[in-house]
C-alpha cells in the first residue's frame, strides 16, 4: 500500500513541475554585443615608455627642488615661494600617476602648486597629466575585460540599460562625470568595458577635468593658506567616510 502511495505521490509531483514548465515564459536570452576587443598592449609599451622618461628625466637630468619641498615652504608662513620647474615636473609626474589603481589625492598638488604657478598653467598641465593618468585605467580594465569572467558583465541587464543611455551621450557623460565632484569610476569603467575609443575618451576628460582644476587653482592661489586646508579636510571627508565604510563592512564580514 505504501508503494502505491509513492507512486502516485510522485506521478502528482510530476504533473506539478510539467504545468510549472509549461506556465512559465522561456527564457529570452540578451543578443550579443558587438564590443570590438581592445588591444592594450601598444598601451601598455607608451605607458611604460612614458614613465620611464619622465623619471630617468627626473633622476639624472633635472635638478632642483622638489614637490615636497614646495609643501613644506608653504606650511611656514612668510616663507618664500619656490618656483622652480622641477616642482612643476614633479607636479606633473604625480598628477599623471593618480588614477584608480593608484588614488593619489589631486586637490592638494592643485591648490598648494598654484600658489606659486600661474593657477591656468597649473590646471592644463594637471589636467594633461590627468588624461595620462586615465589611460592606465583604459588599459588595465581593458586587459581584465578580455576574460571572460569580467567580461559577463556586459550580459547583465542593468548594464545593458546604462549602455543603452551611455551610448547616446558618451562624450557628454564622461566629460560632465570629470567635472563634477561625483566618483566617476563607474562611468570610467563603462566607457571602457564599451571600447569607447580612446582619443575621445583623453578628451572628453581634459574638456572636464580642466574647469575643475582650474577653479581649484585660483581658489588655492587667492584663498588663505589655512583656508586651502579647510577646502581640502572638507573634499576629502566623502573618500573618507567610504573608507570607513568599507573598513567596517569588512569587520563584519563572517570569516
């Protein structure tokens, strides 16, 4: 009798999970994008050969003061101002390592450098410096988007929602994301995880980021010097309270 029982039990169950199958709607899978690969590795050869230049440059060839040194004359009041181009080299070469993969701080360098420099050179050359600095996130994320892991991403419908948008204003989402003091990392990254060239992307972040850091200048060159560090402390209180953040959530990980 038992037998019988779980016989029918199981027909029933059968039944069930065929009427489920038939009453469900078929998975309708997303059409594939046509994302061009990017080849990075003439990226990576200019990158390298780039940084290699400016500090051989800077080790055997320009002498002079250096950034630090620029920092440590402005924190004595009445002191005078070095301006020498080796500041504004190191000024440079600091602005143009600053990216995702290496968060240097930029308000600093730009308020402190423009007390000393003409605030308009200081900002063309930061912002330069911060194309250079974004095209080691074009080619880093580019490289880890060749695997196929990272690169599911692109199946998922809330990316294909922000594609949709992103492909419409590119240009003006990146340059508009450089400008503003919002985090445009994920903005960065969807540009990238699109192939969105890579001269358009150098410029859309020079037509942001050199309005911003001029702004930045001339405040840091008119404002007090006590007042530039205010304007600092405040600009990095949201990097800040993320960090917080990310330290806490990590304590109340479960091991």
């Amino acid at each position: 009798m038992s037998a019988d029982i779980k016989t029918e039990v199981g027909e029933v169950i059968h039944e069930v999970a065929e009427l489920e199958t038939e009453a469900a709607p078929p998975f309708v899978a997303l059409p594939p994008l046509d994302i061009p690969e990017i080849r990075v590795s003439r990226l990576f050869i200019l990158l390298g050969s780039f940084y290699t230049t400016l500090i051989l440059t800077r080790v055997f060839v320009l002498q002079g003061p250096s950034l630090l040194s620029l920092l440590k004359q402005l924190a004595k009041p009445g002191a005078p101002v070095p301006a020498s181009g080796s500041i504004l080299f190191d000024f440079f070469l600091y602005m143009s390592l600053a990216c995702q993969f290496i968060p240097l701080p930029t308000l600093p360098p730009i308020a402190f450098a423009a007390r000393a420099f003409s605030p308009l050179l200081v900002s063309f050359l930061a912002a330069i410096a911060t194309c250079i600095a974004n095209l080691n996130d074009y080619a880093i994320l580019g490289w880890m988007f060749r695997h196929h892991r990272v690169r599911k991403v692109r199946d998922a419908s809330g990316y294909r929602r922000l594609l949709s948008w992103f492909d419409r204003y590119a240009f003006l989402t990146l340059a508009a994301g450089a400008f503003l003091p919002i985090p445009i990392d994920v903005i960065r990254m969807l540009a990238i995880s699109r192939a969105y060239p890579f001269w358009k992307y150098i410029a859309a972040n020079f037509v942001g980021r050199f309005p911003r850091y001029l702004i930045i200048a001339y405040l840091g060159k008119e404002l007090p010097f006590r007042y530039v560090l205010l304007l600092i402390l405040i600009s990095a209180g949201p990097a800040l309270l993320k960090l917080i953040s990310d330290m806490i959530k990590r304590k109340r990980k479960p091991l």
